[in-house]
C-alpha cells in the first residue's frame, strides 16, 4: 500500500481554502529530468534512488566525503591516497590494441606520473589533456612497478579550477548504473534551484539550537568538510531534520483538529448485554482492560467522532475490548462491524466474538470473499435490514454492495495492512461512524507519535492472569539434532509445536534454512501430523493447514512467518525459530506471541548461527530477557532504525528523509508541543507565520496527507 504521509502531488495540492501550493516551490516540484545532465537513460535510476522530483534530490544527503585537498609533489604522493597533483603534460601513448589501455605521462619538478585510460577516446584526452600544457588531476595515486600512477582521474582541470578540485567533495549513497559525478552534478543543480522560502520556525527556537536558515542549513548538510558533518547531530542536519518533523506533526495536529470538529452522534447503550457477557467470562478483565474501555465509552458518548487506536501485546485481551465497545452499539440500537486483514484472522475473531456474543443472544454475521451466491446475499440483506447487529469480516465488508441499516463503529484491526482509501470506504457506510483501529504490533513512542499523532490512545500493558511466561532459549545451528529430539518429547507429552524457517524454499546464495526442505526433513521423523504453511500457498490451502493445527490433526507445523498474525492454539506451548538473528526484533516478539496462550509452560527456542555480529547479539540477548512488547519495540528502533523497523516501508508508516528517530527523539517532541501551539494560537493558519507554515507543509508533500488522513 501506499505510504498516506508520503502520497505524491505531482499536480498543484490543494490545502485550506482551495489555496494552491505555493508558487515559490514550483521549480523544486519539476520533474529531475529538466535539470542538466539527468537524461532519458539516468532519470529513472536517480528516480529510484532518490525521486522524481528535484525537492527528492535535496533531501538526499551525503553519506561520506573525499577529501581532495591533499595536494603533494609527485615524489611525496602517498600511494592509495586521493591526491591532487599539477602536472605538465609530457607525451601520449594511444593503445595498440582494445585490451591496452591508453597511456598519458605528466611531470613536475620531482618527477614523473603515468595517467591511466581503459576503452578511452584519444580526441577526448588530447582535448582534455593536450601536451605541453599544465593540468590539475585528482585521484587515487597507486604504485605501478617502480613508479606511480593514476588510473581514470576522478577531476581534470586548468591550473585557474585548482581551488575548486582541491576541496572535500561529498559523497551520495548511489545505485548501479549512476556514478557520482552524474548524482553529484544533479544535486548541485537541485541546490542551486533551492528558492529563499519564508522562516516558518519561531526565532526563541533558532536562537536556541543556533540554526541557520532552510537554505544554509540545506548548503551546509550537502557540502561536509568533515566526517563529523556528516553526523546527525550537526547543526544543519538537525535543523533539517526539525523541518520535517514539525511538518508531519503539523499536518497530523490539523488531521485531529478537524477530527475533532467534526461532529458525530452520541452512542450510549444501557450496559444490558455488556453485563450478559461480562457476567458469563471466565476470567477477571485487568485494570487495563477496565481503563480502556472506560475510555472508549468516554468517546462514543462525545458529540464527536472516536478515532482512538487500542494498542495491546499479543494476548493482552484487545479483542473483549473490541467486543465491549460493539455491544454499547447495539445497546444504542445501531450496528457495528470488526475489520481484519486476512480471513483467517476474521474467523478466528468471528469465533471469538461468536461465542462471547451468544451470552448477548447476538449472532454476528461473517463476511469475508469466501462466502458467495445464495449465503452472501443473504447475509446482505441482514446487514441492509439491520437483522444482523454485528458483522466480522475482511474488506468484504466494505465492498459496493454492502450496505448497513445503521452502521456507527467500525473496528479495524492491524490498521496497518489496510490503504486508507479502504478505511475511509468503510467509515462511509454509515453515519458518523467511530473508529476503534487495534493493533499486535507494539510501536515505540516516537513512532507513535510519528504514525498515529492524529488519534487517542489507549495502551493494554497487562497481560490476563494466569498466563505464564515463555522460556527463551538461545541455542547454535549445530545442535538441530538435539532440538529435534526436544520437539519430539514435548509432542510425545501432548504438546503442539510451531518451527519456523525464515525462507520457503533452498537458495544457493544463503545457507538459510528453507520451509519446504524442513518440512519434507521434519516430515521422514514425524511423520503424517506435520504440516506446512507459507506465503506462497493458496489461501484455502494455507486455512485448511492451520485449522488442522489448531483442531489437533498435526501436531507440529512447519511455517513461515505467515503466522506472525495468525489463529489463536492455546496448545501450541513450543515454538523454534531457525536462523533468529535474521529476524528483526519485533518480528520474534510477533512470532513468539503465537505460543504460551494456554495453561502450560511454553519454551521458545531460538536457534542462530555460531559467529554472530553485535547487533544480532543484542537483538537476541533482549529477547532472552524480556517478553515486554513495548520494551522490545525501544529496543528495536535503537538497533535498527525507524526505516526498518516493524517493515515501516510497508506498513503505512511515514518513512523520513532527513529525520532519525533514534538520534532526534527530542525534536520530535519539540515538534509535537510546537504544532499544538501553533494550531491553539492560530488554528487556520492565518496569522503571520501561517504562509512559511503551509509552505512548509507543501515542501515535505502534507498536503496530501492532510487530506488523506481524514480516516485514521
């Protein structure tokens, strides 16, 4: 799906009072082929690599430097060292032949030096290097026999661009098929576009953090003359990084203030079935539980529209939560409906829901692209009738001719697999409709506040009683045989295991365990009641084999990760987890999560390759640690990276150019205050500084994601 705080505008944006973007950022918003230089056969490599627009090149920051003013006789060059030398062009040796390369020799009073070309034109280095004449080349100087030389000199120049070869040149990370002279000449270009734009941050600010303006600031990051520049931590870059941090949080705080003027109906059911259903559970709800729903409740009765996002390790009862705020719907004498992404997903909460519910005398209906004809369209004509109170379902239940009698909570869970556009059509089937978005995935506060800022929060940090912590066990590859004979007694004793492999099938470039050549190994010991499942399986084909898990036909089921969100075995007590440090944190937490749902002690065994490298050490020592998700989710952000983490890429979350948010945390919440601010003086950003602001907001592209958001 597509990143909704990064949809592109290609086209003139449209913010508050139909207003246009701005003309002063016009010429950032062309496309980098009107820049000289990017043609027809580069454009698409530097629109990989960075963008297609020239605002795309500015933001892609050097990420190391060549430091060219090492300036040596010929005598004193260091070889492997980038040096730039004079030289007096002495004589040319053409090539005899296609594998020789082309030979030119310069001197100067020390000595002489051999220039290097492989497949080189002699017009261009007669032109470029003519005998008798004085040129400044720079490269990396090499030794060649008993004398020097310099192979395809990186600059060639008069004696008058001396100073502007002997500099520290930054350097882009690149692609195959863009050299760093072609990006290199972009990026100056896109710089020297760069229009002198309006202040949009408070001076007492500035001051403060002795930032320049947006156009230094931006000059400064892309020309390092040190290593130490290149560090998050420098004035520009954090002053850059501040710069679109303030943008997402800006466009997140307009996001929640329209939210919350717009108006929605009140929902307040009587407590009747809530106290059926409460009355018949079998276990106490925690503090937690109580809190949240407390909570939600506050904001179904609230003339305005919930959008609060319920966020819970795995098994730490989001969905009675769910369940509770669905009942005060129908209390209400309206309907309400739970989204998931997969079918399996949907019928496990169907299940769930559906034998809670019926304390209720409520029957919910399932919805998902399985049922068809004759069921489906009467399962329809409930949800249009109102027979049908709650709903369980994929984005079935959203499709054209799905229509409700009166549709007024909508809950989606693991929100981040859905597009927006499908939040919003789901939102669209009723009147007013509150959303309740849930979520497994335990997200590190700034990521929340990056991701989520426009909506409530409401965090389970317990887990119900009784349940027992997982063993984690870290254990090397080489000893599979004795794993095996574990699994094998903790199967013989009633036990049902998960091993999960993090690749489907043998690779030659990887020694990484494949699914299906551990299945068919696992398969010759234990037989018929192994199973597999993975990605590339048919839908039904995957539900058929983990409804034989959990129904007890197979007793030990190979997978991969498919079922980091999948049905619920309270029997499954083993999981192991071949080649654990390939995983990312929050994903073994994920995995992990599947098992210790039941009354017996559970053991995951994570299984790593011998030499392992300090991040993968650290990742696995947390996991061996702790159980907290949230703990794990800091963890992970710090070893890895918001980039990475939770598969941001994939999972609706902004992805940032200039800002990390392991290293600019404390902007970050400078950001959020100083957007609540803003909007609490000057709500339609009509005010003096307004203008800068929408520019700023058009410059990182949240226009769109103002307008997008509207959903949650």
């Amino acid at each position: 799906m597509g990143d909704p705080f990064l949809q592109r505008n290609s086209a003139p944006g449209l913010f508050y009072g139909g207003k246009m973007r701005p003309d002063v950022l016009n010429t950032l918003f062309k496309s980098i082929t009107e820049l000289k230089g990017v043609g027809p056969r580069t454009a698409p490599l530097i629109e990989k690599l960075a963008g297609r627009f020239i605002v795309d090149l500015l933001w892609h920051l050097p990420s190391g430097i060549i430091d060219r003013r090492y300036a040596p006789k010929v005598a004193d060059a260091e070889p492997g060292a980038i040096a730039t030398i004079t030289l007096q062009i002495t004589k040319h040796y053409p090539s005899r032949n296609k594998r020789q390369p082309y030979k030119i020799v310069g001197m100067d009073d020390t000595g002489a030096m051999s220039l290097i070309f492989f497949h080189a034109r002699a017009d261009y280095l007669n032109k470029m290097l003519p005998e008798g004449e004085t040129r400044i080349v720079s490269g990396k100087v090499e030794r060649f026999g008993d004398g020097i030389q310099m192979t395809h000199p990186d600059h060639i120049g008069t004696t008058a661009e001396i100073d502007a070869l002997k500099k520290v040149e930054p350097v882009y990370p690149l692609t195959a098929g863009v050299s760093l002279k072609v990006l290199g000449k972009a990026i100056m270009a896109a710089l020297a576009s760069a229009p002198d734009l309006p202040e949009w941050l408070d001076g007492p600010l500035k001051d403060r953090e002795k930032w320049a303006d947006w156009e230094t600031a931006l000059a400064q990051a892309h020309a390092p003359e040190s290593n130490l520049d290149l560090m998050p931590t420098t004035a520009a870059r954090r002053r850059l990084a501040y710069d679109e941090l303030l943008a997402n949080q800006l466009a997140l705080a307009i996001v929640r203030a329209q939210m919350k003027r717009v108006k929605g109906l009140p929902l307040k059911g009587d407590g009747s079935l809530r106290k059926k259903v409460l009355d018949t559970l079998p276990f106490k709800m925690t503090g937690a539980q109580t809190f949240a729903i407390a909570e939600i409740d506050a904001d179904l009765a609230s003339d305005f529209r919930m959008l609060r996002l319920l966020q819970g390790d795995v098994g730490s009862g989001k969905t009675v939560v769910a369940l509770l705020a669905m009942l005060s719907a129908v209390e209400a004498g309206a309907q309400a409906v739970i989204m998931a992404p997969t079918e399996i997903l949907a019928r496990q909460h169907f299940e769930t829901i559906s034998a809670m519910a019926e304390a209720a005398d409520l029957k919910p209906v399932l919805l998902t692209g399985r049922e068809r004809g004759k069921s489906r369209q009467a399962i329809l004509e409930k949800l249009a009738s109102g027979a049908a109170r709650m709903a369980v379902g994929t984005h079935a239940l959203f499709q054209d001719d799905v229509h409700y009698h009166d549709l007024r909570l909508a809950v989606i869970d693991e929100q981040h697999r859905f597009g927006v556009h499908q939040r919003l059509t789901l939102a669209a089937k009723g009147r007013a409709v509150d959303v309740l978005v849930m979520t497994a995935t335990p997200i590190p506060r700034t990521l929340m506040l990056t991701a989520y800022g426009d909506m409530d929060v409401s965090r389970l940090m317990e887990k119900p009683a009784g349940r027992k912590p997982i063993k984690t066990v870290l254990i090397s590859n080489d000893r599979l045989d004795e794993v095996v004979g574990a699994v094998k007694r903790a199967i013989d004793g009633g036990a049902r295991v998960y091993w999960v492999c993090p690749l489907i099938e043998e690779s030659e470039t990887t020694d990484m365990a494949a699914a299906e050549a551990r299945y068919d190994h696992l398969k010759s010991i234990f037989g018929a009641r192994t199973g597999l499942v993975h990605g590339r399986m048919k839908s039904t084909d995957k539900d058929a084999a983990m409804t034989a898990f959990k129904d007890g036909e197979i007793d030990l089921l190979v997978a991969t990760t498919v079922i980091e969100v999948g049905v619920d075995v309270p029997e499954a007590s083993v999981m192991v987890i071949e080649h654990a440090e390939r995983f990312g944190l929050a994903q073994l937490h994920q995995l992990r999560g599947r098992i210790g749902r039941g009354a017996d002690a559970s053991t995951c065994l994570l299984l790593h390759t011998g030499q392992l490298g300090e991040t993968a050490k650290a990742r696995l020592k947390t996991m061996r640690e702790t159980d907290d998700g949230f703990v794990i989710a800091e963890k992970d952000l710090e070893l890895r990276g918001a980039g990475e983490l939770l598969g941001t890429r994939q999972s609706g979350m902004p992805e940032f150019r200039l800002a990390d948010l392991a290293e600019h945390a404390d902007l970050l919440q400078i950001a959020r205050d100083n957007a609540e601010l803003i909007l609490t003086n000057d709500p339609e950003l009509q005010g003096p500084r307004g203008p800068a602001l929408r520019t700023l907001l058009y410059l990182f592209e949240r226009d769109a994601a103002v307008r997008n958001l509207r959903s949650g």
